[in-house]
C-alpha cells in the first residue's frame, strides 16, 4: 500500500511534469497554428496564381480559334473562285486550240470530258456546267441529270438554284451562291454549299464548281487541333479538347478525335471529371474544376486544377490545366524548419524539467514527514473509536486540516449514535407501514428470489409467507396479459426490470389467486434498486394494485357505451333518410306530375307516349325506393303484403353487383314461381343484403362464388333442426370462403357480436336477419366449417293465398270547376300544380310560402273551396298554416301534403281539422280523385 509520504511526492513531481509538458504543448499548438496559416495563404496565393495562367493561356487559344473561324468563309470562297478560274482557262485553252479544226459539238465534248475528270478536295468537289437555257451540260457528281432542264431544280430551302445562277451570270458575268445541295454518296440535299459560277462566252455556258461549308469547317478545325496539340507553357502545363458530348479532340499533345467517350471518366476520388466541364462552361466565361490526375511523366495522381470554355458555334470544349503539387515542396520545407525548431525548445524544455522536479521533490519530503506524524495520531484514535465511545482532542493535532477532520470524525461520531437509535424506530414503523399497505408489494433479487412480501401482496396470490418466500427463483404464481396469453417468468415486469435495469410502469397482469381459481386483475409497478450510479440492479420493488373491480366496470361501460352508440347510428341514418325523402319527393312530384299531364296531352301509340310511359315507370320505381329508404331506416312502418319473393331477390343482387369486386363471381339459381310469402319487400331485400355482405367480407381477400337461390321445399325436405313442418321459400346464401369454428358459428346471430376488423361492421347484420326472419314466423340454418367456406338458408312459411291483383283500370279522371289555393315553397310543384289542376278544369291559385297563402285568403276567405297546402316550408309549416285558415274560415276543405315529416300523421292531421294527409308524390289520377272526393264530401260545422 503506497504511504502519504510517497504520494506526495509522486503528485509534487507529476503536478510539475504536467505544468512543463502543459507550457510546452501549449507552444507547440501556437507555432503550429501559425506554420498552418502560413501554409494556407500559401496554396491561396499559388492557386490564385496558377488560375490567372491558365485564364490567359486558355484566353490565347481561344482567340485563335475565333481567328480561325473567321476564315472559313474566306477560305471557302478563295478556293472555289480558284478552282472555278483554273476550269474557265481550261476551256479557254482547248477552245483556242481546236475550234476552227474541230466542230462545236466535238470541241465542247472535249472541254466537257476534260472538266468530269477533275476532282479536287478530297474526291468530294467537281464541276457543273449548264447552257443558258438551263439544260446540264456537265454533272460529274450525277451524270444520269446530264442533257435534263434544271431550270426548276430546287434546294431543301426551296432556292431556284439553276435560275438564281443563270440570273447572277446574266447580270455580273461571276459570282458566289449560297444554296442547299446534295453531296457525292449522300441521298439527301440537305447539305450548305458555296458555288462561284463564271460564263463562258464562247458557248454561253455557265461553269461552275462548290464547296460544302461542313467539309471546310472540318478541315480547318484538323488544322487547329494539328496545331493545339504542339502549344505547351510552364513547366507542365498543356491544353486539352473535347466535344459538348464527350467525345475527345485532343490530349497530352497527340490528337485523340474518334477516341472513346470521356463522360464516365472518373478521378481516383470518384469525381466525373467531364460532367464537371459541362457544369463550368454553362457559364458564359467558363470556370474552374478541381480533380486529381496522373502527371505526363507518370506516376500518382496529384491534384489538378483546370480553367475550361466553350467555343461559339463549333461544339467544342477547350482547356488547360496546372498541378497544384508544385507548392507543397515550399511548405514541405518550412515545415522542416519548424521542425528543428521543436527539437531545440525541447531540449530546453526537458533541462528545466529535471531541475523543477529535483526541487520539488526536496520541499515535499520534509512536508510530508510532518503530515504523517498527525495522521499516526488520527489512525490511533481511530483504533480506539471502534471499540469505545471516546472523542478525539483537535489540540493534539499540528495542522488546521486534520483538527478539521478531527472535529467533522467528533460530529460524526455523534450523529452515527443518533442515527442508529433512529433507524431502529424507523424500521419498526416501515414495517408496519409495509404490512397494512393496501397495495400488494414484495422484493425480488437480482438472482430472482423472492426476499420480502406484504399481507396484501399475498391476498392476492391466495398464499402464506411461507409458500411464497419458499419458492425460490420461480414466481409462485401463474400470469396473463391483457389478451389472456400466459407471461413466461422472463418476461414478468420484476425480472423485466431486473433485466433492463429500467423501471415497468402501470403494466396490467392478472395473477391467479390459488384460493379463490380466478384471476386477479392488477396494475404493476416495478422499480429497480441499484447499488451504484450505472452498476447492475441487486433487487427490484414491485407494487401491485387490485383493479378487478374496475376494470368490469369499465368493461361493462365500455359495453354499454357501444350499444348506446350503435341506437345513435341508427337515429342519425333515419333523421338522413328523412331529410332526402322530403327532398326527393318534392321532386319526384314535380316530375311525375309533369309527365302525366305530357301523357295526356300525346295521342296513344305514339313513340312520345312511349317514353313518357317509360319516364312514369322510372318515376314511381323511384317513388317506391324513397319509402323503402324510410322503412329501412325505421321511419315507415313495415307493410307486409302477399308476394312472389323472385323479383325482389333478382333485384337485390342487381344493386349488389357493382358495389363486389370482379374477383368475386355471383351465381343465382331463382325459382321465379317459389312463395308466395307475406313479407314487406324492403325487408326481404335488407336479409338478401347483409347475408350477401357477409358473404363478401368472407371472400374479400382472395375472391371466389357467391351462389344465390330461392326455391319451395315441402315438409319432407326440411332440415332436422327445423321448429315447424310446412311449405317453406328457402333462401340460400353460399360462399366458398375460410368458413368459422363452430364456437364462432353459435354466436353469430347475437347483437353486437363480429369477428371483422374496425370500419368492417357492427355485428348487427345477422342479428337483423334473425330478428326480420323471426317476425315472419320463419327460421335461419348456418352451415359453416373451417376450409369450407359457409351457407345460410333463411326459411319464410309460404303463404295460402295467391297476391291480389288489380285488374280494375282506374276510369276515367274527375274534373270541376270549384277555386282551390294551392300553397307549396318549392316553385316548381306550384307552377306544376297550377297547371295540373287547371288542366282538370279547377281555378288556381298559388302560394309559395304560408305567409303568402294567408295574405290571400284574408282578403275573401270565401273566395277559396279547397286549400292544398305542403307541410314542410320555411317560417310556417303546413300545419300551422292549416290551423291559422280554420280560424278564418272553419269547417274549410283542406288536403295537407308531405314528402317526408315526423310531426304530422293521419290521426293529428284529422285532429287538427283537415280532410286529408297524403305522402308525396302523388300521380295525377290520385290528385283528380282526391281532390273530387274532398270537394263532395259534406261540409263538416
């Protein structure tokens, strides 16, 4: 064990060592700092230098290029007009030699044949002649056109090019042309060419040859790139070419046009080098592009910097480039110097270290000697304190700190008795507490034993102390999760955060309790205790609270919450249904009544009463479906009649059949002779909808056959399970789904119950069904096994009588004469009122609101014999507007309309004094008959 002595000593010299290494470290960061800036303004300055060369170098050979660019239509002309001459001096010489020997024909077949011979440029230009009449002469490139007139031979931009030659030759004798032309092994006449024509009298001809400005501009930029190659300045540097496409021109002094695309071309660092060009030369005076690159006289990859432009109107990219290398030599060499200037500080350094450390160690000898001297008197106290109860004097000791820690150990010493009587009281009274704590709360070990426990903690395991402190590393119990899966003892919250040495909080479990063989519901904290800040949990303290009582009330809540949410659903679709039928039947009215008064008013047969038959048709299928909206929404009453179930199934799977994916097949097999049966029709379409939605929510994942049939079965063909013998109408719903466990399959007719998804259904579809089927005195058979897909056959007793049939036609439509107001807030039912009652011979008049309607009648009530009022309307209903003209007038004739109301019925209506309560819409004969027997009826006083 080291002594004070040698501590001291140890801290005096590293105390010293460190302050030196310190200082001197300190610096070496400042003389590095500033060798790093001076490197840094270094490479600046040689940058900016080296970007200013290649500025102007690149500078250079663009100017040369413009240059160069500049002479390519002087060229072109030079060596056309000179081409040109030498051929008119041809012709001239060999007219002069042989035309007083030769005759013409053979003297200008000579002069013709010598000018095809000649080729110049390459094999690429030739001569032309042509007479003043246009007719070629001479073609070399195309002598098929020899002896045709040219005069409307026509470039690709539509230039008379024979016509435009002749009448340059006419007026200046010679001259340049520019027009589009076709070119020796091309099919196309697209291509620019430069002509010099020139007349040669003695024949009137034209003589002539051309030069493509493409070819030209080739050769002049071989030229330049010839010359590019050979341009060298500075040590390294060179100048470097290629096309906007990346396609190379030239390199490293060797031309390299035709060569492989540079697009890809990648540095060692992963930059494109070329895609880089692009970016700089997209700026009008081009720009800089760092990379690295291999040198010329090879070797690794130094970093480059190059200055890149675009040449206007040749697609090329020109560029020089400098390694950046060439600086570092002159850092690298102040960086040695630097260097030997380390090595001299630190020999000094090191001397006047040892000399600081030599001293020190000499001050801190003879101070430690005193301080173990008051610390032998401090250790002999220390000694004696353990086995009695005595205090230390702080005068017997020779420095202030250790009287310091003599009066802190006398304080401490005191406070220690005082504790430990303290904690004896304390602990009695935690061990109260602990044992009548409500909460259960026991402690477990880090090796997973079971260390203490409260009496609430083992009400609800159901054991004694002794079985639950006895059973070891093992929980002595069994538990579940919220889903009623078992716990495995790992995953328990007290080894949980034993574990993760994170605390488990408000975690629900239930616990079996072994006396009571139930689960008890708790909520479990658990928080573990560690003996050192990051060390490992040694125990954990887990609390749990009995919330079994709770949690049914909740779940009772929860149950109840649903079902009053479902009736609420209900409420809301039948206040919609409301509102549309009163809406829709304002409508309906007006177009039923419309088309009744256009049937009557077209001869029969026609192809007009046709459509309007067809129209009144739709009308009333519609009038029908706004009350079986009512029915199904429980704001009509169901009204069972004697029918044939067939119509009503066919129609049903109609309105199925767009709302099923295509994946799904339906397949019907409907007796259409099967019933009849007394039933409401919109109530048989409702059972047919929920069965077949079941069906496909069954199938929706991976589609299938939804088989549909209706037929009759007698007594003999009834399932064993059927309550009553009789002839039934069988309704079979079938799909090939998964099919249900037979546990599912006996609780699918219970409200509220569903095995389906949130947003999927209520679990009230099959419970409707049992409940509609039920009232009908009939019964429904679900047949269902897993793999097996599932049927539901729903059976209504078949009825004795056949359905009545009117056969009766309706007569003919009354008429009069007597005054009638006629008061509606939707225009266009009194527009169609008016017209429809005048057309049967009444006077009309009409009203828009209630308000409107009294005016009028207040002037003459005795004017009016019968008021036909709507209910519904803004500011006053029906109702009231029939009251307000009872008083005016009683005992006053009134029909009260209504689309849709749940404030008036036939029983308040007659209450309130009015004749009749009808629904919208009504059909014109209705109206007629209505309107007469109200009219004929005796005045009521």
């Amino acid at each position: 064990m080291q002594s004070i002595r040698s501590a001291f000593l140890k801290n005096m010299m590293l105390v010293t060592l460190v302050s030196v290494v310190l200082l001197f470290f300190v610096w070496i960061q400042s003389e590095y700092r500033e060798f790093n800036l001076d490197a840094a303004a270094t490479r600046q300055a040689f940058e900016a230098q080296q970007k200013e060369l290649l500025r102007e170098e690149v500078g250079k050979v663009v100017d040369f290029i413009d240059y160069t660019k500049g002479r390519t239509e002087a060229v072109l002309h030079r060596q056309v007009r000179d081409r040109v001459y030498e051929a008119h001096r041809l012709a001239t010489h060999l007219h002069g030699l042989y035309h007083e020997r030769l005759p013409a024909t053979e003297v200008q077949g000579l002069i013709r044949e010598s000018l095809r011979s000649l080729r110049f440029n390459e094999g690429r230009g030739y001569y032309f002649i042509f007479d003043r009449h246009g007719v070629e002469v001479l073609f070399a490139d195309r002598p098929e056109l020899e002896g045709r007139n040219m005069l409307d031979m026509q470039g690709a931009r539509g230039e008379m090019v024979v016509r435009d030659m002749l009448a340059l030759v006419k007026e200046r004798e010679e001259g340049f042309y520019g027009y589009t032309w076709t070119k020796p092994g091309e099919a196309a006449n697209t291509f620019e060419k430069t002509a010099f024509v020139k007349r040669f009298a003695p024949y009137d001809w034209v003589i002539g040859t051309g030069e493509y400005l493409a070819d030209v501009r080739d050769d002049l930029q071989r030229q330049v790139l010839e010359r590019l190659v050979t341009l060298r300045f500075g040590d390294e540097g060179y100048f470097f070419g290629a096309t906007r496409g990346g396609l190379p021109l030239f390199t490293s002094g060797r031309v390299t046009r035709g060569g492989p695309t540079l697009w890809e071309v990648t540095d060692p660092h992963g930059v494109k080098i070329f895609q880089e060009y692009e970016k700089a030369v997209a700026q009008p005076e081009g720009g800089y592009v760092h990379y690295s690159w291999e040198k010329l006289a090879g070797g690794k990859a130094a970093p480059k910097i190059s200055y890149v432009v675009a040449i206007k109107d040749w697609p090329w990219i020109i560029g020089a480039g400098v390694y950046l290398d060439t600086v570092e030599r002159e850092i690298a060499a102040k960086k040695e110097l630097l260097l030997g200037r380390f090595v001299k500080r630190a020999v000094v350094a090191c001397t006047l270290l040892l000399m600081l450390l030599l001293s020190a160690s000499l001050v801190g000898w003879k101070l430690a000697g005193r301080i173990r001297s008051g610390l032998d008197t401090f250790i002999h106290f220390c000694r004696r304190a353990a086995a009695e109860r005595v205090l230390i004097d702080p005068a017997a000791l020779r420095f202030s700190e250790l009287q310091d820690i003599a009066l802190a150990t006398n304080d401490m010493l005191r406070d220690q008795r005082r504790a430990t009587e303290e904690l004896a009281r304390s602990e009695k009274k935690y061990r109260d507490l602990f044992e009548n704590m409500v909460h259960g709360v026991y402690y477990q070990m880090a090796d997973g034993s079971l260390a203490d426990v409260n009496h609430a903690a083992l009400e609800i395991c159901g054991l004694t102390r002794q079985e639950f402190l006895g059973a070891g590393q093992r929980p002595p119990w069994r538990m579940i999760d919220e889903k009623g899966d078992e716990v495995a003892a790992r995953d328990q919250p007290a080894m949980v955060a034993l574990r993760s040495a994170n605390p488990v909080l408000s975690r629900v479990v239930g616990i079996y309790n072994v006396r009571t063989d139930r689960y008890v519901w708790v909520t479990v904290n658990a928080i573990p205790e560690c003996g050192e800040e990051g060390g490992k949990p040694f125990q954990v303290v887990v609390t749990m609270s009995d919330i079994t009582r709770r949690r049914e009330a909740e779940e009772e809540r929860a149950r109840l919450l649903a079902q009053l949410q479902q009736v609420q659903r209900l409420e809301a679709i039948g206040t919609l249904a409301g509102g549309i039928a009163h809406d829709f039947n304002n409508l309906l009215g007006a177009i039923i009544g419309y088309a009744e008064m256009a049937r009557a008013g077209v001869p029969d047969g026609g192809a007009t009463a046709g459509d309007l038959a067809e129209v009144l048709v739709a009308a009333n299928r519609a009038k029908e479906l706004v009350r079986q909206i009512l029915a199904f929404s429980r704001q009509a009453g169901a009204e069972r009649i004697c029918l044939r179930p067939a119509e009503g199934v066919r129609e049903a799977i109609k309105l199925l059949r767009p709302s099923l994916p295509s994946t799904i097949a339906i397949v019907q097999d409907i007796d259409l002779q099967a019933g009849p049966i007394l039933a409401d029709p919109t109530q048989l379409q409702q059972i047919l909808v929920n069965l077949c939605t079941n069906a496909f929510h069954a199938m929706e994942e991976r589609g299938g056959v939804l088989t549909i049939s209706l037929q009759n079965v007698g007594p003999d063909n009834l399932p064993g399970e059927a309550p009553a013998l009789g002839e039934y109408a069988l309704l079979s719903v079938a799909d090939n789904g998964p099919g249900m466990s037979e546990e599912v399959r006996q609780r699918i007719f219970e409200p509220y119950f569903t095995t389906k998804e949130v947003g999927k259904g209520t679990g009230m579809g099959l419970a409707i069904v049992h409940g509609i089927v039920t009232s009908y005195d009939g019964f429904v058979i679900c047949r269902s096994r897993p793999g097996e897909g599932t049927v539901v056959e729903v059976y209504l007793p078949v009825f004795a009588a056949e359905e009545a049939v009117d056969d009766d036609p309706q007569g003919p439509v009354p008429i009069g004469s007597e005054r009638i107001l006629f008061v509606d807030d939707e225009k266009i039912l009194t527009e169609m009122g008016e017209v429809l009652l005048s057309r049967l011979g009444y006077r009309v008049t009409s009203a828009l609101s209630g308000a409107e309607a009294i005016a009028l009648f207040a002037q003459d009530p005795a004017a009016f014999d019968l008021v036909l009022t709507d209910q519904t309307m803004p500011g006053m209903t029906g109702l009231d507007l029939a009251r307000r003209l009872l008083e005016l007038r009683p005992g006053l004739p009134i029909i009260l309309c209504s689309g849709y109301s749940t404030l008036v019925s036939q029983e308040s209506a007659e209450a309130a004094g009015i004749r009749a309560f009808v629904m919208k819409p009504l059909a014109r004969h209705d109206i007629a008959q209505l309107v007469r027997r109200i009219l004929d009826e005796p005045a009521r006083g």
